[in-house]
C-alpha cells in the first residue's frame, strides 16, 4: 500500500513567511550626543564663530613712582566653519516599485525600507565623520597593488598603525584611490570583501600598481562614466580634529593652532592600550579644568579602551556572591538594556566604534 508523503504534495504546501527582522545596528551615540544643542542655527554658506582666547598680559607690581607698564590687549580669533553636504542615491525600476509596493507582495514597501534605509544609513555615516577630522581618509595603502584584487591597507582613519586597516572598509562601498600627496584619484573600486585579520581588502576588479601606490590615500568615491571622484578634505569636523594639537589638523576653521598661545583645543590624552593606571584619569580631570575652569561631563573613547579600563580593576573585584554558584564577574548596571558602560570619578565613558584605538577625549 502506497504511504503519501510530504514529497508527493510538495506542490500543494504553502510557504509561511515570518516578519522582516532588521539586523542593523543603527545606534549613533555620539552623533545623539552632538544633536543635543539645538542653540545655533547653520543657514548661509559659512558659520562664524568669535574666541576670546588670550588675555591682557600687561599687569605688573609697580613702585610708587615707576613706569605704568606698555598697553596690552584682549586677543581674539575667529572660526570660519563652512557648510558641508552629505549625499547618497537610491535607484529603483518601475516594475519593482508596482510589484512591490505593499505586504500582499513582498515583506515592505521598497520605494519606504530604500529611502527610509538611505535615512538611517546618512546617520550612520555622519557617526563616522562626526568622529574623524574632516579629510574623510578611510584607509591607507600598505604596500602597491599587483594587478591583484586584493590590496593591504593600515592606517585607518588616517592614524598611523597597522591593527585594523579595513575598519572603515565595508562591502559594498565605492572607494576612490588617491596618489600619497591626496591630490589625484587614481581609480574607482567597489569592496567586494575586507579580511578578517583587519588587514586587507579585495575589491570586484583588480587594482594596478600604479592605482594603488604604497601610502595612497584611500576614501569614498565614485565614477560616471570616465569621471572618478573621491571624497577628500569634503567632510565636516569631527572629534579626532577638533581636540587635535595640529598632528591632524594644523588649521582649524581658519586658526593655525601652532599660533594659538594658551592651546585651548589641548584636551585629548593619548595612550596606547595596556597603559591606563587612575593617574592618566585625574591627570586629564586635572589638566582640563586648569586650562579651562570645567569639570569635563563625559570621556569619548574607543570599546578598546572601555575594556583596558574594566581590566585595570580586575585584580580589586569580587568574583562569587552571597553563593558560590553566583560568580560576580560581570560588571554591574549592565544589561540587554543598558550601554555596557562605567564612570571614574562620576564622569561617564561614551563608546563610539569609529573612534581612535587607544585615544580618550575629554
């Protein structure tokens, strides 16, 4: 006797689909951060900004009959921050958006999750650049190309250093590739994968030594036709150039900072990972409020440096509870819900993945 199974009827089982899960990590806690202020109004081409950053230098003990001292004077500067754009495009078929315009035909509205998706992903950009210098460097190339897909890259974000390359390099992404001075694209490549070791990255073509030279500036770009463009020097400000020491940064809105006396934009520590005691903590408290009268609110640091910190009190912590079965190494406060985050000395740590490796702002 015949048994009838799923196979025979295959053809007439239907399909169950379940909901569109979103597994895209859309938080942006320092681009949140900055959105907070809400004071200055950006219309126009230029915003400007006045410093009073020197003072009067000209007082002095005197005797009773000596010279009043030379005139001195207030010294001001001011900041030129010019408008910068953010694109991005989006193209669809008629057809696809006829066919899938509702829930009957497919899980979302195209035209909606495609723009609405562009939406998210400009903050998500703006995370990155928001974190940056402005000069939009991705990478650097580490070594000339070979007529290969594959190149090595360092230097991430433009910092000097070999761990991690490709962080900024995703697949998917239209890449330009500039000659080492950042003046001229050499090509247009599109990322087809970055290596897990953080070291290289393979793009759908292969790239020329001539392309790829060794130290190349790589950042986003894009071609039409025989036209290649990058992205270079086209970003807005962000955190790496604004607490820079001109290392990064030499001219800052208009003010050369070697120039600027009392070096007011002097608030960020660097150190590597490995390094951190609680006297780099109360130095930088302390340096910040000498130079500027201002207990700091927060640090702005890499996960990197997150995890040393956590480390760093390791040896003082109790691993077992009121059991023995209920070990206590975790950290508490943290949760599914809550940033996995700490304090020193009541000032929070505020994690940005685009960050420097080993870098603290405060």
């Amino acid at each position: 006797m015949a048994t009838t199974t799923s196979s025979f009827v295959a053809e007439v089982l239907k399909e169950t689909y379940g909901d569109l899960h979103d597994q895209i990590n859309r938080d942006t806690p320092i681009l949140d951060l900055y959105e907070q202020s809400q004071s200055a109004r950006w219309d126009g081409k230029v915003f400007v900004e006045a410093l009073h950053h020197r003072r009067n230098q000209s007082a002095m003990g005197n005797s009773e009959t000596g010279n009043l001292p030379n005139a001195g004077n207030q010294r001001y500067e001011e900041l030129r921050i010019p408008l910068r754009r953010l694109y991005g495009g989006v193209q669809l078929s008629g057809q696809i958006m006829e066919q899938a315009k509702d829930q009957q035909s497919a899980f979302v509205n195209v035209l909606d999750a495609e723009v609405n998706g562009l939406v998210q992903d400009l903050r998500r950009t703006k995370e990155r650049i928001i974190q940056g210098d402005g000069n939009a460097t991705l990478c650097l190339v580490d070594g000339a190309g070979a007529d290969d897909p594959t190149i090595s890259v360092d230097a991430p974000g433009g910092v000097a250093g070999d761990v991690f390359g490709n962080r900024f390099l995703f697949p998917g992404q239209e890449v330009a590739i500039y000659n080492t001075a950042g003046t001229v694209v050499n090509a247009v490549r599109t990322v087809l994968s970055v290596s897990a070791d953080g070291l290289q990255v393979t793009f759908t073509a292969a790239v020329s030594s001539a392309e790829a030279v060794d130290d190349g500036y790589i950042t986003k770009g894009t071609t039409r036709g025989s036209v290649t463009q990058g992205s270079r020097d086209t970003e807005f400000m962000g955190i790496r150039g604004m607490f820079d020491d001109a290392t990064y940064v030499s001219t800052f809105h208009g003010l050369d900072r070697t120039a600027a006396a009392n070096g007011f934009f002097k608030v960020a520590s660097v150190t590597s990972v490995g390094s951190i005691s609680e006297d780099l903590f109360h130095r930088m408290l302390n340096a910040c409020h000498e130079r500027s009268g201002i207990i700091p609110g927060r640090y702005l640091t890499h996960y990197s440096v997150h995890r040393e910190y956590i480390k760093r009190t390791q040896g003082d912590r109790r691993y077992t509870g009121d059991r023995v079965m209920n070990p206590d190494a975790g950290i508490s406060g943290q949760s599914r819900t809550k940033s996995p985050v700490l304090a020193f000395n009541d000032v929070d740590f505020i994690l940005g993945r685009y960050l420097d490796f080993g870098t603290i702002y405060l």
